[in-house]
C-alpha cells in the first residue's frame, strides 16, 4: 500500500524504520524512514512533514552539515502549510536556535 501512494501507510512504514533503528541500531532504517515520510508528506501528510522536521532537526545536533536545519525549517514550514498544530511550536523552537533561517 505504501508503494501505490497510501500516504497513512508511508507514514506508518517510515515510524516502523524509525524504530527499528532505535531498537536495533541499524543504521540503514534511518534513510529509509525518511525516505517513507517524504513520500507521505509530499503527497499532503501533515505529521509525515513535521516528523522529518524533527528528525532533521535531531540530525542538524550531531552532524556538522548546515543543510540539517535547513531542511528541518522546510519539512516544518510544509506542516504549517498542511495543518499540524505542532509546527508552529517546532518551528518556533528551531528558529530561536537558528535566527538565520527566518524568511524575510
């Protein structure tokens, strides 16, 4: 179902590969659960967008790349769009982190 565009499914596939990599430590289950909730949320699912906000987020922590927060600002800026009511919050917190991501 996740591969024919059920965007409910990509979004539960991509939690599934999430935790597998909490659990099990695979390292490969990370780029999978992004990959399923990029599907999901470009296809209009809110929480699949904030999710990868927070996980580009968390990555931007750990990581020395200044792409991280940039893509967690766009996957949060998309939930906004699409509805969620905690992408305003996320949002708010990774810009008072990151002052240089506010749009102009």
């Amino acid at each position: 179902m996740a591969d024919r565009g059920n965007t409910e499914a990509q979004f539960r596939l991509g939690n599934i590969h999430a935790k597998i990599e909490d659990i099990e430590g695979i390292p490969e289950s990370g780029p999978n659960a992004v990959k399923y909730w990029e599907m999901a949320a470009n296809q209009g699912h809110a929480k699949a967008a904030v999710r990868l906000g927070r996980i580009y987020e968390i990555w931007s922590f750990y990581t020395s790349s200044p792409d991280d927060p940039k893509m967690a600002a766009k996957w949060y800026r998309k939930g906004i769009e699409l509805g969620d009511s905690n992408a305003r919050k996320s949002l708010k917190r990774l810009l008072d982190k990151h002052p240089e991501l506010n749009e102009n």
